[in-house]
C-alpha cells in the first residue's frame, strides 16, 4: 500500500473534510475523538492485523506515529 493510500484510507475512516498528510495531528481533526480513535483501531486490525497495544494507543499524535507502528510490524507502506 502507498503513503497515498494509507491517506484516503485514513480519510474514509475518519469521514474527513480537509486534505490529510503525514503530519496531519490528531488535534486538528475534529472526527479523530473517542469514536474515531475506536475507528481507526478497528481498520488497522482489519487491513493490516494489527491491534494496537494501549503504550502506543496513548501516543498516537499524528498519521505518521501510525505509519511507524505500523513500518515496526513490518508492513510496507511506500
């Protein structure tokens, strides 16, 4: 999957309206709340298997500390 991908995917699961980036913060996204978060955590086990652990749940910040979670399990995104 490609950065780009990963983006609209982000953006699908997140029903955004603004263009995101790596560096998109979790603070600027209204829909990333308590309900987004539990989206996000449902697609990162549905497209990649991956389940994150409550350590790395707390310190996501941006969209890249997900694509480097998800790089430390060995997915490829380019």
């Amino acid at each position: 999957m490609t950065i780009s991908e990963f983006l609209q995917l982000m953006d699908n699961t997140l029903v955004v309206n603004e263009k995101l980036t790596l560096n998109t913060k979790r603070t600027d996204i209204e829909e990333w709340d308590s309900v987004g978060q539990i989206s996000i955590l449902s697609m990162l086990k549905n497209f990649f298997g991956v389940t994150l652990e409550m350590e790395e749940l707390v310190t996501l910040e941006t969209i890249q500390d997900i694509v480097n979670i998800l790089r430390s399990r060995n997915i490829n995104l380019d």
